[in-house]
C-alpha cells in the first residue's frame, strides 16, 4: 500500500513537472540540476554556485547535427536507481520532432556523491553517428583569469607525450583526451569532467576562453587528433537502431586532486576489471630493458638471477620479485616463434628453483618487420601479415617503428594464441605487454565487420588475449591507453621510457604529477626501470624515489656485471624502509599546483605521513610545507625519520624542509 501511494506521489509530481516547464535534479549535499524542459537546456549548481550554464546535448546522425535545444517536445521520467556508485534516481529527457531522431538526455543522481552522471541515446532506423556530445556549455571562472589552468590528459604514454596545466587564454582552447580539468592555482578549485565508457568511444575534453569571465567545456565522443589519439581518420561512426553515447562524470570539487581519484574510482565500478583479480603483494620486478636491450643472453639473465638470489636477497615484496625479460628474448628461441622455446622454459625454470618469478615481454598487436613485404606468412596460422594490418585509408598505421596488427583478424589471434600459449607452457608468471595503442586506431573497417571503431576493436583483442592468458600472469602494460586499459590489467607504466638521469625522473614525474589518481583506475602504476649506472648519489636517490611515489619499483641495471650500481643497489634497494612505503601500492599524490613536474608529494597512511621532495637544480633548496598539508595539526611532537638514512631529523624550523642540489629527500612524519 505505502509503495503505491509513493508511486502515485512521484507520477503526479512528475506530471506536475511536465506541465511547469522546468524540473530540478539534486544530487549530493548540495548539488542540483536546473532543466529548462521548454529550451532543452540545463544549468548546474554547487549550493548557489553555478558550474555549468546552459548546458545542451548534441549528435551527429550521417551528415546532419541535431541539438536538445532543435526538438519541438521534451518530457521528463524518472526512477530510483541502485547501482555500484550508491542509490540515487535516473532522471531521463525524451526529446521528440518531426523528421528527427529521438533523442533521450540522461542523469544519474546519487544521494551521496558531490557529482552527477550524463549520457545521451538516440533511436531510430538505420541510423549512424560517429559524433555524440552528451555535455557542452561554459561556466563562470572561479577566480583571477591569469590563476586558471586547464590540464591536458593523453590518450596513451607513447612518444614521450607529456602531461601539461595550460593557462587558459583566449581563442587558446586545450583538447584533453577522455577526461579534462580546470583549476584554481591558489585554492585547488576545480572542475572535472570525463567520460567513464571506453569500449565503443573515444571521448576528448575541449576547454577554453571563448567569452570574458567563463570557461567554455564541451565533452565530444567521437574524438580523433593525430597528435593525442595516433589517428590518421575520424573517429569510426556506430550503427543501428539505437546508439548511446559514453556515461559523463561532472563534478565541482574543493580540490581538483579529490576529484580526479573519485573520477579514477568511478571508472572502475563502472567498466570493472575482467582480468583476474591481483591478491598478491605490489609487484617488484627487475626488467632486462633499462641496460641490457639487445645484449640480452641466456648467461646474463642467468647472472641477473643469481645476484638478486645471492647478493640482493632483501629485495622483495612479501618474499616475490619478478624477473623479467624484454624484447630481444627470441634471439633465445630456435626457429622462430613457432620454433624450440626450451631455452626459455630452462631460464624460467632456473628463476622458480632461486625463489623468484619468472616474467616475459612482448607487443601482440604489431608488426616489426612490415618492411619485408605483406606476403610473409604469420606465425599460427596460414595467414600472411599483409592480410592482418589495419587498413587506414590508402596505407597503414605506422608508429613507433612497427605496424598495426587488426585485433579483430582470426591470423592476428592466432598468432596471440601461438605465442602466449608457448609462453604459458614455459611457465612465466607475468608478462609485459607493449604498444597496446596499435591496436586501438581507427580503421576503413575491421576484419570483424560488427566492429567499426578503434575501441571496439581495442576490446575484442584484449579479451582475446586475456582468454590466452586465462588468469596466469601479472598482466602488466608498458605503452597503452590511459583510460581504456583499466579493464584488462594489473599495473601500467605511467610514462614512457625512462632510464638513469635526472631528466628521466623529470619525465617520470610530470606524469605522476598530473596522472598520479590512476593509482585508483589501476591496481598499480610503475615509474619504468630505475638504472642507477653511474650516476651519483644523489641522481641515484631521485631516480628511485620517482619510482617509489607511484606506488612500485621496477629496476634494470645489468646486474651480470659488477660496477658501482651493484653497491649502490645493495644500499638503496635493500632499504627495507624505503620498501615499505609501496607496501599498500599506492601513489603519492603532488603537493605542487602550477608547475610543469611536482616537487612535493605526499601520502597519508594510517597514523603517519610520507613527504618526497625532489631537488632536480644544482643548488641547495627549501621547501616550506605545512602540517596541515600532511593531514597534521602541527610538527610539535611529532617523529620524524629520513627513510633513506633511517635517522631522525629536527622539526623542521618554521616548516622548512632543506634538500641538497640534485638530491631527494623521503621523510616518514609519525604523530
């Protein structure tokens, strides 16, 4: 009886509201959607602040762009709604007009979350759309012009692409790649706003000052730039009878960095993980790339191991420590990758009996050698290689010097087959996969015809090689999409190569700076091996102690020769301190808020708190960092321990922390 009277109550107020022209969402404490239901425009506010004005969906259906704001009749339902994100209600536009598709405006409210979700859908018949815009309108700026960033995002880690905060100036708009931000230098204000489905869209933020006093935003599926995405086409167009766009997160938040982690949580409740779930401890792993490369041989990894089983035996995550080969491991092999993997399974074999785990390398969705010819025939199968590329335009897509394999081909998953299957029977435990961006470019079509974007493509042949791998190995990305690989593996690596100097922790840093939130996307994120080499102290210290603010540690000296980093190593690497700050596998998270590469960062445990000062100049510096900042109410009392050193140190006078050129300094602050 009662759920009939409050199912009466909401059709009459919905009835109501039909009729009234205007309707109004809430969503958190005190967030609310104001929709204009005779405009078909929305406004957004945080208490009376409004962060989004005139607000309006668009598509594009063939060659014709349709907005909410064109339809003739609009009306309003809603109901409750139970999900993974919490309980709320799903608020839904039906937007109809004559000879025009029908179009639904959607919003997810949720009782306890400081955002909102959107996304549109379009039905009809026959219809194709490789343009969805769920989200567009400006918002006033929240302080001084000259203190307003907007923060770039790229779609993967390739080409050594970094991460930037541009001031927004106008005519000067910023493309960020699925997600986008805008921030108040000063306050940490910020807005967050990015799209949280990735197996059909590739989605971009536009940002920019295109009126006085406001921030234009407008969140485009359908996103292709060569520079970001790698693409040589537009975006692929879907097809049918109903098409939907991405789910949009949009949110205003006190600090940008809380939004960006609820952003990168969000994403995994609602495209959750199918690889198997990691129970084990945070990955540590030696890696063959950092010195070794081409050099790699069956005597130098058989070194490698016995050092770190002899001479390092400390450095260990809960007794496990990877050992992994990288590319050139098949000049091991006999006849190919359909040859004689019995060098291999002995290596592997070798590494279990020394008390480690065995890793592995290789790149599924390329083709190194394309410039052989197409005729080469590819290993598992009878195809040839020319059969397998991904067709783009009149060419193909080359990058990184291999070309992209279709993951839709039944050659392309019979030689993924082939390989991992071997690779399984040899009894590695984990594998690094690389240059996963090759098999998400757009394409004239796909060897699978019920697939016609990258994304799409990028799903079937990381489900195909996570069923070849079937729950086996850690499954760790080297090159690969910053958002959509958060389904398919355990760690990615959150740049791109870095090696021994300053420059690369630099490199490193800028993209845990502005990337550190895929701590929560991902089970972890990895900084790249750490070579020591020759480098001093001090560059040593920083170089691994970029690694260690992501949450892992992977390194790569050649440990099968003797020279100062295999001291070096001893002292840093078996640190059992320093260790086990990436106990828990999280990263640490920037205190800087307008710099290019962070030089604070910090992470808060349970009853005590990290801070990682980099010094990347040639001269003595000070950092001033207040309690607060760290989670504290003040220094007084506190302990407070160099983790390099493991000795105490002074409470910081008029909370000033000093670093020496060229240096990194890691403190544990305990109340």
């Amino acid at each position: 009886m009662i759920k009939n009277k409050v199912f009466l109550c909401l059709f009459f107020l919905i009835f109501l509201l039909n009729h009234a022209g205007a309707v109004t969402f809430k969503f958190g404490k005190s967030g609310r959607i104001d929709y204009n239901l005779k405009s078909g425009t929305f406004n957004v506010f945080q208490d009376t602040e409004a962060f989004l004005k005139n607000g309006f969906s668009s598509f594009k259906e063939k060659d014709h762009v349709y907005n909410s704001k064109d339809y003739t009749n609009r009306k309003y339902s809603s109901q409750y709604l139970s999900d993974a994100l919490g309980k709320g209600l799903k608020h839904v536009i039906e937007l109809t007009g004559a000879g025009m598709p029908t179009m639904k405006q959607v919003f997810y409210t949720y009782e306890a979350l400081p955002y909102f979700l959107c996304e549109i859908e379009i039905s009809g018949v026959g219809l194709s759309s490789n343009e969805m815009i769920p989200l567009q309108g400006a918002f006033p700026l929240f302080g001084n012009e000259n203190e307003i960033r907007s923060v770039f995002v790229p779609f993967d880690n390739d080409t050594f692409i970094r991460y930037n905060a541009r001031q927004l100036r106008k005519n000067e708009g910023q493309t960020s790649a699925e997600v986008g931000v805008v921030y108040h230098t000063l306050s940490a204000k910020g807005l967050v706003s990015g799209s949280l489905n990735h197996r059909n869209w590739k989605t971009g933020v536009m940002t920019g000052l295109d009126v006085p006093g406001q921030v234009s935003i407008s969140v485009k599926a359908g996103f292709t730039e060569k520079s970001i995405t790698r693409d040589d086409l537009p975006h692929g167009a879907l097809t049918g009878n109903v098409i939907k766009s991405p789910m949009i997160f949009y949110g205003l938040f006190k600090d940008w960095r809380l939004g960006m982690e609820l952003y990168a949580k969000a994403n995994r409740l609602v495209e959750t993980p199918i690889v198997f779930p990691w129970k084990d401890a945070t990955p540590m792993t030696w890696n063959s790339w950092g010195v070794m490369q081409e050099k790699i041989s069956y005597d130098k990894i058989i070194s490698v191991t016995d050092f770190f089983a002899d001479s390092l035996k400390t450095f260990r995550s809960e007794g496990t420590l990877f050992i992994d080969l990288d590319s050139y491991w098949d000049n091991m092999l006999k006849g190919g990758l359909e040859g004689d993997y019995s060098k291999l399974k002995e290596f592997a074999g070798y590494v279990k009996k020394r008390g480690m785990k065995p890793g592995i390398y290789w790149a599924p969705f390329t083709d190194w050698g394309f410039g052989s010819g197409p005729s080469r025939r590819a290993e598992g199968g009878n195809y040839t290689f020319g059969e397998l590329w991904t067709k783009v335009g009149k060419g193909y897509n080359d990058i990184d010097g291999a070309r992209a394999l279709d993951p839709t081909h039944p050659g392309t998953q019979q030689r993924i087959a082939l390989v991992i299957g071997k690779l399984k029977e040899c009894g590695f435990e984990m594998i690094k996969i690389d240059f996963l961006g090759h098999a998400s470019v757009e394409s004239d079509h796909f060897y699978d015809p019920k697939v016609s974007t990258g994304m799409q493509a990028y799903e079937q042949g990381m489900s195909f090689l996570l069923k070849q791998l079937d729950g086996k190995m850690l499954v760790y990305a080297a090159i690969s999409p910053t958002m959509a690989s958060g389904r398919y593996i355990h760690t990615r690596r959150i740049a791109c190569d870095a090696f021994k100097s300053i420059d690369d922790a630099k490199y490193t840093l800028n993209s845990v700076t502005y990337g550190w939130w895929q701590t929560y996307l991902y089970d972890y994120i990895d900084a790249d091996h750490v070579v020591l080499g020759t480098e001093n102290l001090g560059v040593n210290k920083i170089r691994t102690l970029s690694a260690i603010v992501t949450g892992t540690i992977t390194v790569g000296d050649d440990f099968s020769a003797k020279g100062q980093w295999t001291d070096r190593a001893k002292i840093l690497f078996g640190n059992q301190q320093l260790l086990e700050v990436i106990k828990d596998g999280k990263a640490f998270r920037p205190l800087d808020q307008d710099k290019e590469v962070s030089e604070m960062f910090t992470k808060l445990g349970k009853g005590f708190s990290y801070l990682a000062l980099f010094n990347y100049g040639q001269e003595e510096k000070t950092y001033q960092v207040t309690a607060a900042s760290l989670g504290l109410k003040s220094f007084n009392g506190c302990k407070i321990t160099d983790v390099f050193s493991n000795k105490s140190m002074a409470i910081p006078d008029q909370n000033n922390f000093v670093v020496a050129p060229g240096n990194a300094l890691l403190v544990k602050i305990t109340p």
